[in-house]
C-alpha cells in the first residue's frame, strides 16, 4: 500500500512538473514576431508578416506599434488592410538622404500603428499585420523591430530587448527580421530573358537541323514501312497463286486416274 500511494505521489508531482514546463515554454515563446513571406534578400523588397499572439487570460490586445530603425531606413513600408484595425503609418526625417532608383529621398517609414476599430485579439487568439517592404538595407543581416503591444486594460509590453549573441533570449525580445544575401533581381523574382545574338541564332539552326534531321528519318521509317508492307502483300499474293495453281492440277489428275 505504502509502496503504491508513493508510486501515485512521484507521478502526480512529475505531471505537475510536466505542465508547469509547457506552461513556462507556451509563455517564453508567445511574443510578437516577424516572419517573412518567402525571400527578404538584402537590396530587395519583401512582404512580411507582424505575428502578435495575446499572452493574457483576462485582456484583449486593441494596439500595436512597430518601430523601424532610421539608421537602416526603408523608403517604402506599406501596411496591407486587416478587416477591425486602422493602421497609421509615420514619417521620419533623415539625417542623410537616401537615394533609391536616381532619386533623393529625405523621409522614410519610422513607425506602423495599427488600433482596433471593431475588432481585438482575445485569449488565446493571434493576429497577423502584413507588410511590403523595400527597399531592404544591404550593408545589415538583420533589421530590429521595436514593437509595443496595448491591451484593454491598459497594460502595456514592450517587445524591444535586443538579444546579445551567447545569451538567452531576453524576457521581452524585439522583433528580428533577418535578411538572406543579394539575389540578382532586387525585386525578389528571377527572371531570365530570351536568349539572343549569334548564340541564339546558332543554337536555332542546330535545333532547326535535328528537326529536319528527325523528320528525315522518320520519313525514312515510313517509306520503308510502306515498302515492307507491299513486299509483303506481294509474296503472300504469289503464294495463293500457286496454292490455287496446284489445286486444280491435283484436281485434274484425279480425275484421270477416276476415268481409268
């Protein structure tokens, strides 16, 4: 008895254990974060995506604020509509004008608001905030995304402790978009023109010359197809001729040896 109410005792305190680290994990990896959606490759565009999960039993989160760093500043941050939210995007000036595609810019993107207008994330709900940006920085890995979350009660967390390298993930950590290495087409999609020139063109006449060639040859089989099918049809003619041929000369001397 003793024996079977320790074994209950041991296993009650490993389940609680158990539960009290999935808990503990659900809270350590519930934060606001951003995905990219495919490539964000340096010098290019990229569309992305603000994940906010809410972390509280008894709030509703009803803001968001994403903060963009002005020393890699992104001339374009464009916020697509999500259905219950009023997204505001803020300018900034710069210290050092930006040139993108021949032109001086000396403003861009420092913050994206996004405030519930007949909508909010719940308990255990999330909400995704989609946005393109361009064009990415290319002398940074990563872009750091200073984030602040609102609930309805008034509560306030602010996503932006930067992680050091070798050390555990702060409590609160900031949004980290990394960046992948230049692609050829800053736009994010390969492309690839048709060939022209002298190389074109003698690849068009090889080409040209295997088709003739393959025509050629299939010509060829059909002729003598043709060709074998009437050698064919011929001898098996004959054959019945001389098949027919020597039926009637038996015939005939049957009918001699009858009639003596």
């Amino acid at each position: 008895m003793t024996v079977s109410v320790s074994a209950s005792r041991v296993a009650l305190a490993g389940g609680i254990a158990l539960s009290s680290v999935v808990l503990l994990s659900g809270t350590a990896f519930a934060h606001v974060s951003v995905q990219p959606q495919g490539e964000a490759a340096k010098g290019g565009y990229a569309t992305v995506n603000i994940k906010v999960p809410n972390e509280r039993d008894n709030a509703s989160t009803v803001k968001l604020e994403v903060n963009f760093p002005l020393d890699h500043p992104l001339a374009s941050v464009m916020p697509q509509p999500v259905p219950g939210w009023k997204a505001e995007v803020t300018k900034s000036k710069l210290s050092k004008p930006l040139e993108l595609h021949g032109k001086k810019i000396n403003e861009a993107v420092s913050k994206v608001t996004w405030t519930a207008d007949g909508s909010k994330i719940g308990p255990g709900q999330f909400q995704q905030f989609p946005l393109s940006l361009g064009q990415l920085p290319e002398d940074t890995d990563q872009l750091v995304l200073k984030a602040i979350q609102t609930y309805d009660n008034k509560e306030i967390v602010r996503w932006i402790e930067e992680a050091k390298e070798g050390a555990e993930e702060p409590q609160n950590p900031a949004p980290v978009l990394k960046l992948s290495a230049a692609s050829g087409d800053h736009h994010g999609a390969a492309t690839t023109a048709p060939a022209t020139g002298p190389s074109a063109s003698a690849s068009g006449d090889a080409k040209t010359g295997h088709d003739d060639k393959a025509g050629d040859h299939e010509e060829k089989t059909a002729t003598a197809s043709s060709s074998s099918s009437d050698t064919t049809a011929r001898i098996l003619g004959v054959i019945g001729i001389l098949v027919g041929i020597a039926g009637v000369a038996f015939g005939v001397l049957a009918g001699r040896r009858r009639s003596a």
